[in-house]
C-alpha cells in the first residue's frame, strides 16, 4: 500500500507543499523535513507539552498529531515568533522573568503561553487560571512560579 | 514513525463503515490521544487505520426542536467543554472534561473516542450516564440506539460490532431539565493523570425533597456505573444531613473496585463513600437545595 501523500501546509506564514509518509507525526516532519527544531519531542505521548505547537492557532502536542492531519492548516512554531528582529512579548516576558533555565521545555511552553493569552479577552485571569491554561506542559527546573508570572505580565500589559 | 501497515481516510459515516467492513483488522483513528500512543515506539497494536478524523457530520453539538441535547462523538472535549449549551443546560459534563489531561490533549481528544476506548476511569462517561445519555450506533444500513450505561461491557469492551460506530451521545429534555449536578475526581495530580476515582451525581430538588438523584462512578467497577440500589433507597426523601450519611453508607453496596498499583481497594471504598458524601451535597446546593 502507498503509505506516501503530499501534504500543503503553511508554516509560520510560509507555504509550503510536501511528501510526507502517512506514519509520521507532525513533530517528525517539522523537524526533520522542515527544519523547525524548536519543536521538541520529549515523552512522544502527549504527557509533556514540549511538542507544543499552534494548528489554526489552537495548541497541539505535535507527537499525536499524524502529519497528513495538517493538510490545509496554519501552523505555528517559535521560529515565527520573532518578528522584526523582535521578540514577542511572551518570548520577552519568560527573558524578563528568568523562565527560562535548561530550556528544553521553552518553546512548548512559549507556544502554550502564546495560545493562553491570546485567548483571554478581558477576562481576570487568576495565577490558578494561568497554571489550569499550562497544565498541558513540563517543566523539570524553574518550579513553575517564574513562568506564570511571565504569562501573568503579559495579561497585565493588555489591561 | 508509528508502526501501522495502511491508512485510509474516510469522508463520511457510511465510507467508514464499509472500510470497517472491508477489513476485520482495521481501526477507526478520530483524535488519536489514545491510538496514536499505543502506537508510538514501534508497537503494531492496530496495524490497520480507518481515520474519521475529519468526518464533519459527526463533530457538531445541537440542541433539537424536543429540546435534547445531541452531541457529535468527534467534538473535541474542549468544544465541548466551551459549548455555550453544554455550559448552560449540562454544565457537570463541561466540569468533568475539564478535568482530563490537558489544554493540549483536550483540543484534540474526542468525547466519542473517550466512551468508545471503554476505561473504567473515562472522565467524560460518568456525568454521561448519571444524565441518562443514549448513544447511537450505526452500521451497515442500520441504526440503534442503547443507554451509554449498557454501552460499556468491560474494561476495554464496547457494545460495538467491529463494522459499526457511535454517531450520536444524547441527552433528552426530561433528563436534564430541573436538574442540577457535580463532579469530582479523585487523582494524584490536578491535571494530566487517570482517575483513582471519578464521580458525577446529578439532583432534582423540590420542597426540600430529593425528588430524584443519579449517581455515577467511574474506577469503581470494571466499567463507568451508575448506583441504582442507593438511587431507589434515597428517592423522595427530606434533605437532610442523615440523608447524605445513608447515601455516603448505602454506596459501597453498588461498587466494586479493585486493587491496582494505583490504589488499594480499601483505599477506593474510602474515596467512593467519601465522594458519595461531598458531590451529591454540591449537587444539592447547586439545586436549591439546604442541608439541615
């Protein structure tokens, strides 16, 4: 059986069209045919969030995402984030807060946190809220605290 | 790479069926939360895929002309979480997703692939059952419709013919309507972890009498169940807190979990008359009701 389709995929604002084997998951493709080593592949079984990326804005661990799901959709990964030289201010606010140590976790949570605050609208979001919104992600170092704060700037900035 | 030897995607209800039909070995994949992870590291668990991740005719949450709530088995548990109708006229099903995995998971995950992998710890299923759910299968030209109750046969066994799927989760008017619920699940963690135990119980309060209440636990049997002896003896009694010490007393008749290296029977007993106690006093208060 031909376990081969080509898929069409928009990759931080880039079109992009490619072979892919129906196997693969999402995280496999993004980093090895496109390159997007970012996306981190820690447990593989949806446990940990480091995969974490944005599929038409919603997030997604990448490792139980089968490529050819991706057919059609926008995806989102750190190496978009910077624009202009600049860091988004999710990026900017886990450097201001120290959120960062081993940084294997990083960009799960960075896509993670990005998806949670521009999800908020309004809405008084509370430090509870903010670790419910990340639940979704490990992080073995920082204990956690420096990166709801993180989050917690950025909600604050909006209001 | 996942280990699986072919894949097929179907485009509608009745294309999924005949490639059930067409291969005994073959598997419907929907959000792959649970699929995908028995597959990963090479194991070839389902070697053959049928994908109905993308069958729009079943991914939808309705309210009909009756006034019943339909849901779509491939709605994702956070649509269904988010559903302005789910948030209003069941909002115990929106309380117990909630509390499965994560963001993550959730957007992905499917309230149908959660009642059809058939755990005894599935989240979504005991508010389901305590609301009197029907679920709608479908076959080869034909259609049934059985209680969610008496769709879970045993850890990991459904009420499903290899060539059928579930196409609907229901909620009727009448079993909803004026009644007011609770979930609580008991784990080690607050997210991303499986039931020790899992509660749902939904009340119906009038003058101060527990006009009717179902209860319904998950990891306290070999599948999702519902306490029909504790049900019967506690209908159409004066609220009370006596009333909630026989319910919290009477419980440990319609369960029987068992001992695994999660928890000690003993230990789920002790969760179950405790839950028992806590959830039906929350559904009670949600319901207007007081405790003397």
């Amino acid at each position: 059986m031909n376990l081969n389709s080509t898929v069409t995929l928009t990759v931080n604002g880039k079109k992009k069209e490619i072979r892919v084997d129906v196997r693969q998951s999402l995280l496999e493709v993004l980093r090895e045919q496109l390159g997007m080593i970012s996306v981190k592949q820690g447990c593989a079984v949806g446990e940990c969030g480091a995969c974490t990326v944005l599929i038409d804005e919603v997030p997604i661990d990448a490792c139980l995402y089968l490529a050819v799901w991706a057919d059609g959709r926008s995806i989102r990964t750190v190496e978009g984030e910077i624009r202009d030289d600049k860091l988004s201010r999710v990026q900017q606010a886990f450097v201001d807060e120290g959120a960062v140590q081993c940084g294997i976790c990083t960009p799960g949570f960075v896509m993670a946190s990005t998806a949670f605050v521009e999800k908020q609208q309004d809405r008084k979001v509370s430090r509870h809220d903010i670790r419910r919104g990340l639940a979704g992600n490990l992080c073995r170092c920082t204990g956690y605290d420096t990166i709801v704060t993180a989050v917690q700037k950025c909600l604050e900035e909006d209001t | 790479m996942f280990n699986f030897k072919s894949y097929t995607k179907a485009g509608s209800i009745q294309e999924a069926i005949q490639l059930l039909e067409q291969n005994p070995a073959a598997h419907l994949i929907a959000g792959g939360t649970d699929v995908l992870v028995k597959l990963h590291k090479g194991k070839a668990q389902f070697p053959y895929l049928v994908d109905i991740h993308d069958i729009a005719e079943l991914n939808f949450i309705d309210r009909n002309d009756d006034g019943d709530l339909v849901i779509g088995p491939l709605s994702c548990f956070t649509h269904v979480a988010e559903s302005p109708l789910i948030r209003k006229h069941i909002p115990v099903l929106a309380e117990a997703i909630l509390t499965i995995g994560g963001p993550q998971v959730r957007n992905m995950a499917t309230i149908g692939g959660n009642l059809c992998n058939g755990v005894p710890s599935a989240d979504s299923a005991t508010p389901l059952i305590a609301l009197n759910a029907v679920v709608t299968i479908e076959g080869q030209g034909e259609s049934r419709q059985i209680p969610l109750e008496d769709f879970f046969l045993g850890p990991g066994r459904v009420a499903l013919e290899h060539h059928e799927m579930m196409t609907a989760i229901t909620v009727t008017r009448a079993n909803y309507e004026g009644y007011y619920g609770h979930f609580f699940k008991y784990a080690m963690r607050d997210a991303m972890d499986i039931a020790t135990i899992g509660c749902s119980a939904v009340c119906k309060v009038e003058d101060e009498i527990l006009a009717d209440m179902r209860l319904a636990y998950g990891v306290a049997a070999p599948v999702p169940i519902r306490c029909r002896d504790t049900e019967n003896k506690v209908r159409g009694r004066k609220i009370s807190q006596q009333l909630l010490d026989d319910i919290s007393g009477a419980v440990k008749n319609d369960v029987s979990p068992r001992t695994s290296w999660r928890a000690a029977r003993e230990f789920r007993l002790h969760i179950i008359a405790t839950l028992a106690h806590r959830v039906v006093k929350q559904s009670i208060l949600n319901a207007g009701g007081t405790i003397t």
